[in-house]
C-alpha cells in the first residue's frame, strides 16, 4: 500500500530524475538503504549509470562524496589513510583516505584483495576506521554503495558471504528501456546533467530522516512475519544456510524507511513483501544441486513469500 510520498523524500528523489532517466525504483531503494543506515550492493554491467546514480544522490544531500576505485594493487591504507611522520611537529599525523566521506562509490569491490575489502567492510559495519591502533570514527551519515560486474570473474575475488551479509540491499539497474534511452542521448547531447544539479535538503535534514525512521512502529504481528520468513529459509530443501538473524534486523530497518518514505508510521505485511527479496536473496547459500537445476537464491525467497500466511489481524496485547 503506497499513500503519499514523503514532501523531503519526493524532493530528494525528484532531483535524482533530473539525471537519471528511469530509474526511479532504483533511487528509491537506494535511498532506503541510505535512510536505514545501511549500505547497498549493486551488481550490473559497466556503462548502465550506477556512479551517476551515488554521485546524484550525494549532491541530493550535500553529503561529501568519494570515489574508490578497487583494483588488485589497492592497498588497505589506500582505503583508510595512513599516518606519515611530520619532522616539523616530531610527530606522526593522520592523513585520511577516502572512505572518510558521506556516501562513498566502492567501484568494481571485487577486484580488490580481501584484506583490502575487509578496511572497507569494517567501516561499513563499525562506522570507525583503526589506523596504528588509533581509531578514527566517520562521518554521519556514512553510506557505501559498492558496484560488481556480474559477468567478468576473470582477476576478482568474490565477496564472502559474511561480507555480503554487511549489505542492506542488493540491487540490479538493468538496462534502460529504449525510449529511456534516447532521452538519455538527448541530455547528454546538451551537457550531462549531474554538473548542474543542486543540493535540494542538507545534512542536517538527512540526518533528521534517519532519525524519524526508528520511530516507525512495527507491530510484534509484523516481527513474527519477518522472523517466519527468514526461518523458512533456513529449512528451505535447496539452501545450504539461510537468512541470519542480521537478515531479519535489516529486513525490519528498511520496512521501517519504506513506511516512512510513504508516509506512514507503522509498516505493513507489504512493505516486507516488497523489500525481501532485495534483503534476503544475497544472504542464501544455494545446495550445489539446487544450483545446477538452475534455481536461484530469488526463486527461494519468493516460494517463501508465497508459502508463509500473512498477517491479516494486528496482535492484541
């Protein structure tokens, strides 16, 4: 059930049409993620918009936006900073990296050591950073989205599944449909849009969105759907390991955003219907049989949802 959008959240998103060309749903959830305190992981081909779409959000918001580029030399201290010896103080000093930003493109994560995504991933999770034991705590808010290409596994190191368990969301962008797509010709035949976009609500504004998110209520009737759902997964025949008990805690955070954003102050049987797939499907660990049937992680989440009763009648207490 959708009612009105959210004034602040309706201009946010609108500023990002300005740029992007049909991918309304996609900014959606991004900004979900973003409202959650989450991050986000987005596995699509090169050249479908994915940098456009975090740079277009971060001037949305004034937010201080970074860009990592992953390659297989990068370095930890590459992520982080370093500290570098200053002989005029006679002391070492802190020279920050990159992930000392608001929202922050992890382009390509997989082609980068796991030692250098475990710098990343520790930020994400902890919002610090320890550099020679001194430990560094990021700004708010802190959003990472990071990028993967689906279809070159040539020099990557894929991303474990305690690792992928740390993202909010995983997402796809898809491929503009082609009218889309000449629009998309036409405004970059002009000037590419992003250059001239202006911030249309501040930090402070944000982060006061964040904060009204955890006053969305979700009835204990809610909680149990969620808890049904991620149990049924863990007993699925075609999954090795299921939905861990951090599934069902982001599962509730983003319903939590995607009531609010909708206007309303509690979540409804809906609103984790919409989002479960895009919650759940990168924490199942597939059977290796159940992969060579050609079943995938999103067919598993949406047999559950078919499965599970939902919630008609709010718990009496």
């Amino acid at each position: 059930m959708r009612n009105q959008m959210n004034p602040t959240v309706e201009r946010i998103l609108g500023n990002i049409d300005k740029v992007m060309t049909g991918k309304r749903n996609v900014a959606e959830l991004s900004l979900i993620a973003l409202l959650a305190g989450g991050h986000v992981l987005l596995e699509d081909v090169p050249g479908v918009g994915k940098t456009m779409m975090v740079r277009a959000l971060a001037k949305s918001v004034s937010a201080k936006f970074r860009r990592i580029q992953f390659t297989p030399d990068l370095l930890p201290s590459d992520v982080t900073g370093v500290s570098i010896y200053n002989p005029k103080e006679m002391e070492f000093e802190f020279r920050p990296g990159p992930i000392m930003g608001n929202i922050i493109l992890a382009d390509e994560i997989n082609r980068t050591s796991p030692k250098t995504q475990s710098a990343l991933l520790e930020g994400m999770e902890e919002h610090s950073v320890t550099v020679d034991g001194v430990t560094h705590i990021l700004g708010k808010p802190f959003f990472v989205m990071a990028t993967q290409n689906p279809i070159d596994y040539e020099g990557t190191y894929p991303l474990p599944e305690a690792q992928l368990d740390r993202f909010l969301l995983k997402m796809k962008m898809g491929y503009p449909a082609p009218d889309e797509e000449m629009e998309v010709l036409n405004r970059a035949q002009r000037n590419l849009p992003i250059e001239d976009l202006q911030p249309v609500v501040s930090l402070e504004d944000l982060r006061d969105l964040q904060q009204s998110i955890k006053e969305v209520v979700v009835d204990d009737t809610i909680k149990r759907y969620i808890v049904e759902l991620a149990g049924r997964t863990r007993g699925h025949s075609s999954v090795y390991l299921g939905v861990s008990p951090r599934g069902s805690i982001a599962l509730m955070k983003a319903a939590q955003a995607y009531a609010f954003i909708y206007g309303r102050d509690y979540v409804i049987p809906d609103d984790v219907q919409y989002l479960a797939p895009y919650v759940f499907a990168h924490r199942i660990i597939l059977k290796s049989e159940a992969r060579f049937e050609g079943i995938t992680t999103e067919n598993v989440v949406n047999r559950v949802l078919a499965r599970v009763p939902v919630p008609v009648q709010r718990l009496v207490k």
